[in-house]
C-alpha cells in the first residue's frame, strides 16, 4: 500500500477522533478566553477595593507584586564577546533534550 493510501485509510478511519478533537480544543480556547477574563475583571475589581488577598469557599486568590529578576543575554554576549562566550559554553555546557510530539493544529 502506498503511503498515500496509508494516510487516507488512517484518515477514513480516525475521523471521528479528528472531529472530536477539534471541537474539544475550540471548546477549551473559548473557556480559557473567559477564564482570562474573568480573572481580569476579579484582579481589576481587587484593585479598585484595595484587597490584596481572597480566600472563600470557591478561590483562593493572592495578588503578588511586580518583581525583578536579572540574567545574561547569551545572545548579546555571543554577538559582543565570541571569544569569551566560546569558553564559557565549553565550561558550562547545558543540554536540553526535548522529547519527540505530535504537534495538532485545529482549524
């Protein structure tokens, strides 16, 4: 059987999961657009009454401030100090390995 056959015989044959899995990811992107807004509004309302932390029978909700964290721009330094970032990557190499996916797109 030839691979295109392959991929319409498995097409012909997953449909239903195709569909299913489209309407649950359209379902899930519209619950969390109104997850997001209403956590906006609750967060804009908290600020407005000066409340900094809710804890009731539904949510636990704890405003945390602005903060500030500092690292190295690897990019910057590579494009500015090859030499210096050369060295640094040969002492302290990191290796991130990223497990193999299928990756879905709903349209």
């Amino acid at each position: 059987m030839s691979n295109e056959n392959s991929v319409q015989v498995f097409e012909a044959h997953h449909v239903e999961a195709f569909q299913k899995l489209s309407e649950i990811t359209k379902t899930k992107k519209n619950l969390e657009n109104q997850e997001k807004q209403l956590k906006e509004n609750l967060e804009k309302a908290m600020d407005e009454h000066g409340i900094k932390s809710i804890d009731n029978q539904f949510l636990k909700i704890t405003r945390v401030g602005e903060s500030k964290s500092k690292s190295i721009d690897l990019k910057a330094l590579e494009n500015e100090e090859p030499k210096l970032y050369g060295e640094l990557m040969q002492d302290y190499p990191k290796e991130t390995v990223r497990k193999a996916h299928v990756k879905f797109t709903v349209k």
